[in-house]
C-alpha cells in the first residue's frame, strides 16, 4: 500500500498560497495606480509597494552587520595560565592533550550519568583512561545552540568557570533568517531561512580558536 505524500502536498499548497496572495497583491497596486490621478502619487504607491516586503529585509541585513561587528567571531576577555585541562561538552578530547599539551581532557560520562570520562596524559604520552570518576575541571567549554525561532540566530561555544560565573572568551556565529517575506517562504518548507551570515575565517569559528586562546596549559620544563 501506498501512502499518500501529504507533505509534498501540503508544501504545493502552500507555494500556490504564496503566489496567489503575491499576485493579488500586484493586482491591488496596479488598480491603485491606475486610480490615482497625480504623477508623483503613482510614483508614491510604487515606491511603498516595493517596500512592504522588503523593508525589513533590508533594515535586518544592516543590523546583522552590526550585531556580527559587536558580537560576531572571536571574542577573549580573560586569558588563564597553567591550566591542566578543561571539561568538554561531547565527551574527552585526546586532540586538546596531544596539540594543546594539556594533562587532561574530561567530559561527560557515558555509563554514569552525572560522572565523567578523562584522558590523563601519561608516560612518554601515552593516555590513560578513567571512566565514572568525579569532575576535577575549573573550566568548561560550553555549546551555544541558538534558537531556530530567533531571527537572528546565535551559536557557538563559550570557555567559562565551571559554575558559570566568569566568562573567558566565547565564539559567536550569527545567522540571519532574512524578512518576514523570506521567513514566510522558508517556513512553507518547515525550515529556518538563511538570509545572511557573519563574513568571518572559518578558524575563528572552531573551538580550538577559542581553547588556544583563553586557557594556556603548563609549560613543559
């Protein structure tokens, strides 16, 4: 038996929504147009018309400028030294131990909740594994997953104390889900628009940038 594609069908339904009320609303200008007998009273409801539905998109590109100048990238407040190692929201990180040259690497434990796994770095540096065991970290990079609602979404990663208190640097993309025009057709197809990103080096949006340059291990004497 075959099921009916009601998705497809609703999504068709909702493009022919779209563009009856986008045609309705050409025809309304076009009628109004012709009505009004002035020149620069023609010119006036032209230039309304075409800002309707794109105002606001264009008001948002020039606010996500300014947000992505203020907000956007790389952002350091506070550099600590002689940090053995950190807590990791995905899980222990041997890369932060073999690149960073930090003792240790924790995250969340994956058989007891409420522990965490480590790497320890061990003799001619090798690793030495530890499941179930207390937190022993003073800091923690946290995920930033922005709301898919917000129209301008942010995400990316913060190094902090590990109660929260002290933000040290955090990293920050921001995207742009562009006019209530382009949220309308992007939300036909049960998705978040994507207008407009922040003009940034991919390095610095990677939590390495932000690792390397807020939290510096012991130096190996």
């Amino acid at each position: 038996m075959i099921l009916p594609n009601y998705e497809g069908a609703t999504t068709h339904m909702g493009l022919m929504l779209v563009s009856t009320v986008f045609l309705l609303y050409l025809f309304g200008g076009y009628i109004l147009i012709r009505r009004i007998g002035p020149r620069w009273g023609k010119l006036s409801v032209l230039v309304i018309m075409i800002l309707i539905p794109t105002a606001d998109a264009v008001y948002g590109r020039l606010e996500l400028k300014q947000l992505c100048a203020s907000e956007g990238g790389l952002k350091v407040f506070k550099v600590e030294k002689n940090v053995s190692g950190f807590y990791e929201p995905f899980g222990p990180n041997e890369e932060r131990i073999k690149r960073f040259g930090f003792e240790y690497s924790e995250g969340p434990s994956r058989a007891n909740r409420g522990m965490v796994d480590r790497f320890n770095l061990g003799p001619l540096g090798s690793l030495i594994t530890e499941k179930g065991v207390s937190r022993k970290s003073d800091y923690q990079l946290r995920l930033l997953d922005g709301d898919l609602s917000d129209v301008y979404r942010k995400s990316g990663f913060v190094m902090e104390s590990i109660d929260g208190r002290e933000t040290l640097g955090r990293v920050i993309y921001i995207t742009f889900a562009g006019g209530w025009m382009e949220r309308a057709i992007s939300g036909l197809y049960a998705s978040r628009g994507n207008a407009g990103t922040c003009n940034l080096r991919t390095s610095d949006l990677e939590s390495d940038a932000l690792v390397s340059a807020t939290l510096k291990p012991p130096k190996v004497h």
